[in-house]
C-alpha cells in the first residue's frame, strides 16, 4: 500500500528540471541547482582557486563587498558567504569621513645631534623631549662618522635566514603571483591548505632577506609600469618614466586607500625575533667595531641602558630588538606601544619609509574619533583581538586631529614618544629594526597604563611595581654613594635630579605606596598577615585571578586553593570561603616602604641606611643578592682593590685628596651601619665588608668617629 498523493520518479529523469525536491512543494522563489568548480574558470588573480563555498552570486556580492572599503585589513579572516550580506550593510552604515586635497600634514621635526650630544643616548633623547613630545614622533640623523656596519647583508643572513610573511590585502584584492600557488604546492600535501591561509590572511610564504628583495622590486615595478602604460596611452609621445618619488608612492598609497579603483596586495614581515634571525647591529665581531657594540645607539643595548627602567626586568618580547621587512604599500596599522613605552627605530636598508603621528595629548580624542567610525571596536569586542582598520591620516585630520608626518631614510633614527599613535607605509624593500626603551619620565605612562590593563582585565607584559622597587634600590644605592663622597657620576646625578621633594621619580614611589597603604588599611586587621616566602616567587610572575594584573608589593590568597591568587582590590572575588580563611600576602611592611620614601624624598642617610638594612634582609631571605641588573660592570669602593704597604703608603700616610675620599667614605659607611645595626650607639663596631680587600683599620676606623662625634 503506497504513501496517498505520492509520485514515482525515473533515477534517469532530468534532476536539473525539478524546481523542488520530490514531493515537496516550493515555498520560496528560488531554484535548486548543482554549482560546479571550474578551475580553469575560476582563477584568482593569484593563480589560485576561489574561496570554496563560494557561487556566482556570492562571488559577486563578495567583490562588490570589497570595493566598499576604504581602508586595509591586517590578519582578517575571509568571510563565509552567510556572513556577507550583513558585513556588507554594516559597511554601508559607517561614517566614512570625506577627505579634502588640499590637506597638508605638519612635518615631525628633524634632529642632527654632534658627536657630543650624540655619545649619551638617554640624555640626549631627553633633552628632545619638550621640543619633540607635541609631535608624538621625531627624526633623528646621527653624526656622519655613525656608519654601523650591517649585518644582515652577511651571507649566512641574508641568503640563508628565512622568515614567514604576512598578508596584506590593500582595499582586500590580491597580487598576481602563480609562484606563491607553486611554493604553496610544494610544501603542503593538500592542494587548498596553504590557498585557505592565504585567503584567510592568516601568513604569507617563507622567504629569505635576497628572495623578499626580488619579489618587492619586481612588484613594485609591475605596479607603477602598468600605471605609465596606462597614463602614456592618453598621451601621443610617451616617455621614461623616472623611478617614483616617495611623494607618488604616497599619494598612489592615499588613492588605494581614499579611492580604491585597482586591485592589489602586498607581503609584509614584521616583528621578527632578532635572537633567532639575526640582528642587524654587531654583538660581537671584529676591534674596529667595537664603539657600535657598546654604543647605546645599538639597539641590543638601548632597552638595558643605565637610566632605563626596563635594565630592572626580564621581558624578551619587550627588551629584545625586533626586526622589519617592507616592500611598497605595506603599511602598519594605527598602533600603540605596549605599556606606553618610548620606541627606537633603526632602518638598516632600503627605501624609505612613511611615518604618520598622533601625539599622546591627543590620545582620548584619537580614539573616540575611531570608535565612532569603527563601532566594533567599543564594547565588549576591545577586550579581545579583533580587525582595526588603518585610517588615512589625511582623513583624520579633516576630523581635527592633528597628525604629524615624517619620512625616515636609511641611517637614521625615529623616536616614538609614550602615547602616542602612528601608522607606517613603506616606498620599497626596507629592513628596519626597533626596540623599546623606559627612561624615568616614562613613569607616569607606565603608571596610567598599569592601571588601564587592571581595569579591563588585560595582560601586562611588564611588572610596574617590580620597575618601581627595583629602581628604588638602585636610587638609593646612588644617593648613598653621592652624599658620602660626592661622586658626580652620570648615574648618580641622575638620580639625584629625579629624587627630592619634587623629583619625578620619588613622587612616583611616594605616590605608589600611597595607594598600597590605602588598599591595606580598607581590608584592616580581618585578614592574617605574614611576609611572602621565598617559594611565592618560584613563579616569574603571579597574577591575580580576576584582573590578571602582577603582584609583586602584595596579593591575597585563601586556603581553599594555593595557587589561586588576587589583588587587594578583588579580595571578595576570590572565593566564597569564610574572611578568616584568607591570607594577606606582603614583600615589605607599609613602616618600610615608608622608609624609603624618606630616604627618597628627603635625603636622609639615616633612612638610606635603614633601608638598606631592610633590603639586605629581604634579599638573604632569598638567597640572592641585592644588586641589580644595572650593576654589571660596575665597580664599588668596596669591589676596587686597595693599597696597602706594598704601595708606598701613599694612600695611608698623605695621598691626594681623590685617593681618599673613596677610603673616608667607607669608613662612614662601616660606622653608620654599625649604628643602625645596634640600638646601643656605643656598640661594637661592625667589621669591614667581606668583599673588601683592605685589611680593617681599626684606629682609622676610631679616628674617623671622633671626627664625626666632633
């Protein structure tokens, strides 16, 4: 007995004619059909096959999807054919500022410093600072006899080093290249893997330093001989055309961006890890060279300078000079520095390089401007990764945003200043290299920034407290030394010009144990307190739970789980256990860190002293030593050898007035600590340093505390 109303079909009838499937009635006006591949058909400019999934339809709406945008994508997946059709409305929606001709940018200034000037780099990056900060941005052309040689012109890197690109699409085409399909073939067992990556913008193709050079100058070539074909058919007598200027290339860049009318896309390698590619500064090598290697204008050495207060912290991804391969059109999109930090940026070779510049004083407005073009950058969604999309700067600055422009040239330096936003846009094959540095004005930067990633919950890649007190100690170290035997060291009068009552650095510290002591005294004596043990740091770095912000000055930790930590200010987000069950977690007591805003703040030995003696203690506690990264190399008084009968007694008997300062200072210093080492001002006098080669004196010692007591 057969289904009512049911219908037998030939499986040799004609499929394509049914308008629904068998015994189904059409609801919709659409028809069914088979969409076949054509792979001959349905090249890409790339030589590729289209996006599986994709009709004629779609395909269409997809192009016509793209020709809306005037901006570029970085890393942005390729979208689904159901997604396309609200992208697309979405796109329609946005405001997209309109751009005048006659808009000109403000240069970013331009520095030639002498041989002097040039010697100290912190110094001098700080004494540009009133006059460059404004701009965001600055240009720095060393002296003529700064001629580094560089290493990535070596064989062994420039022929062997490979490293992967990424993709950038210009208004979301792609570049006409049948080799990619081919290396994309070789290296992968299935034919689409590597047309999926490419499509999807998630990496481009190896490539060494020599092969990239190729592949850009061919391209860009390519580009610009296509373009006088097509201006010289307009003219009856065409000409050579000469090798563009970084204006065309600009201007060329701002049609594809403002105006896209072709279809084009470019590979970019960035953020390449000089400890595995190679830098391009020498680290060692031949003794003429010598003067770049230790020279702080190598970036190796630029993030560790004595001045900067990263020399106090352990991040490579930060400290660790990062490298830049461009060809023309590949650009970087507007950014910010992680944490706020200062950028020092070197171009090896090649063509120049186009920088744009909003200044930090611009900053909130900078970003309202965006998010009002880009709503999906507000919201929940700036918490995560997503697609930024570069924005002319022209366009901008009809927003009324001032935005600076500089073109670096191969030789020279460009300075990021903490705050602010730039974007980049290369005229050819370039190889740059950056770091990042914190000299102390970057204190009230890292401070805002510390203070941001805590408020929306985003990883810090730096400790700022760990910076703070790691500076700390060598502040006072260096005041210590300065106050007993005025030595005017750079060093020294550095920190000497940063402390006091209105140094920038102890109003820092000051300000930071402020808020510690605030945050102790709000939780009261509920919790139990004890000192964090040395096992508290067999972890780099722990974090809270809630906010994932570092805890370095203090965290609270409950019995229920024991690696399970929080910040003062999410304490009741740490679990349901009962109060008492929680721990306060402390490095100092707030009664010494108030000793070391006084020894700051105020200059008082006896507070240095006291201080010492705290650290001393915390640091055995450890079983480390108290010095600081930005010790090495660095000789003390009581590290330099003394002399003894066997030199003439000369430093004993009446020396020079330098030779003995450096031994009356000791000799303070051993009497001080004495002091503060025992409550009796008549104890015992402590003996001389271990580290100390000079045999302990003591009527020298008796002498020089009747002087004092006198």
């Amino acid at each position: 007995m057969g289904i009512e109303g049911g219908h037998t079909y030939s499986k040799s009838g004609n499929m394509d004619k049914l308008s629904t499937p068998p015994g189904f009635v059409s609801q919709t006006s659409f028809v069914l059909r088979n969409v076949h591949r054509d792979r001959e058909s349905s090249r890409s400019v790339l030589g590729q096959d289209q996006i599986t999934g994709f009709g004629t339809d779609d395909a269409d709406s997809f192009k016509m999807f793209l020709t809306n945008r005037p901006w570029i994508l970085h890393n942005h997946t390729t979208p689904s054919s159901e997604a396309l059709k609200p992208m697309k409305s979405e796109v329609r929606a946005r405001r997209v500022p309109k751009v005048s001709k006659n808009v000109v940018l403000e240069e970013a200034p331009v520095f030639n410093p002498t041989e002097e000037e040039f010697s100290d780099t912190l110094s001098y990056i700080a004494s540009l600072r009133d006059k460059a900060e404004p701009y965001g941005i600055c240009c720095v052309v060393p002296p003529p006899s700064w001629k580094p040689p560089c290493l990535l012109e070596e064989k062994k890197i420039w022929e062997a080093s490979k490293f992967v690109t990424q993709v950038q699409l210009v208004d979301g085409f792609h570049i006409e290249d049948p080799n990619i399909k081919k290396e994309a073939d070789a290296d992968s067992d299935d034919d689409t893997s590597e047309t999926i990556k490419f499509y999807r913008m998630e990496r481009g193709f190896m490539h060494t330093l020599e092969s990239f050079k190729n592949f850009a100058d061919s391209r860009k070539k390519e580009h610009f001989s296509l373009k006088d074909e097509v201006l010289s058919s307009k003219d009856s007598s065409p000409s050579l055309k000469p090798e563009p200027t970084t204006e065309d290339i600009e201007k060329e860049y701002r049609q594809l961006v403002e105006n896209p009318l072709v279809e084009i896309g470019v590979l970019y390698g960035n953020d390449l890890d000089t400890t595995k590619f190679g830098s391009g500064f020498p680290l060692s090598g031949p003794s003429e060279s010598c003067n770049y290697k230790t020279s702080g204008w190598n970036l190796n050495n630029t993030a560790k300078l004595p001045g900067s207060l990263l020399s106090f912290e352990d991040c490579e991804s930060i400290c660790v000079p990062r490298l830049s391969v461009g060809m023309c059109f590949s650009s970087q999109l507007w950014k910010s520095e992680k944490e706020r930090l200062y950028s020092l940026c070197y171009m090896h070779m090649g063509a120049p390089r186009v920088w744009y510049s909003v200044a930090g004083c611009h900053r909130s407005k900078f970003m309202s401007t965006m998010k009002s073009l880009f709503p999906e950058m507000s919201g929940e969604q700036s918490k995560v990764s997503h697609p930024v999309m570069i924005m002319s700067p022209y366009a901008l600055s009809m927003e009324g945003i001032p935005v600076t422009r500089c073109v670096q040239n191969p030789g020279q330096y460009v300075i990021t200043f903490p705050g602010s936003h730039y974007s980049t846009v290369d005229c050819g094959f370039n190889c740059l290299e950056k770091v990042n540095f914190a000299p102390l004005d970057w204190l009230p930067h890292g401070d805002v920034s510390a203070q941001q990633n805590q408020d929306k919950s985003r990883k810090s890649l730096i400790s700022y407290d760990k910076l703070l007190l790691g500076a700390a100690r060598e502040a006072v170290k260096s005041l210590k030394e300065y106050l007993l035997s005025k030595k005017k060291t750079a060093d020294n009068m550095r920190w000497y010009n940063s402390c006091g009552k209105e140094g920038i650095f102890s109003d820092m510290v000051k300000s930071r144990v402020k808020q510690e002591k605030r945050r102790r005294e709000f939780l009261g004596n509920s919790l139990k307190s004890q000192r964090m043990d040395k096992s508290y740091d067999d972890v780099s770095k722990r974090e809270c739970c809630i906010c994932i912000a570092h805890l370095y000055l203090s965290a609270v930790q409950c019995s229920c789980s024991a690696d399970r930590y929080s910040c003062l200010s999410h304490v009741k987000k740490l679990c349901a256990c009962p109060w008492d069950s929680k721990s306060l977690l402390y490095r100092y007591t707030t009664d010494e860190l108030d000793i070391l805003v006084e020894a700051l703040e105020q200059h008082k030995l006896s507070a240095m002293f006291r201080w010492g003696n705290v650290d001393r203690n915390y640091c055995a506690s450890r079983g480390i030593t108290s010095s600081q990264p930005g010790d090495a190399g660095k000789k003390t008084d009581e590290d330099m050898p003394c002399n003894n009968n066997n030199n003439s007694g000369k430093d004993v008997e009446g020396g020079t007035k330098e030779q003995m300062k450096p031994r009356k200072a000791r000799l303070i210093m051993e009497i001080m600590n004495a002091k503060e080492g025992n409550d009796d001002e008549k104890g015992p006098v402590k003996p001389c340093s271990k580290k100390s080669t000079r045999p302990c004196d003591s009527s020298a010692v008796h002498t020089a505390k009747k002087q004092k007591q006198g």
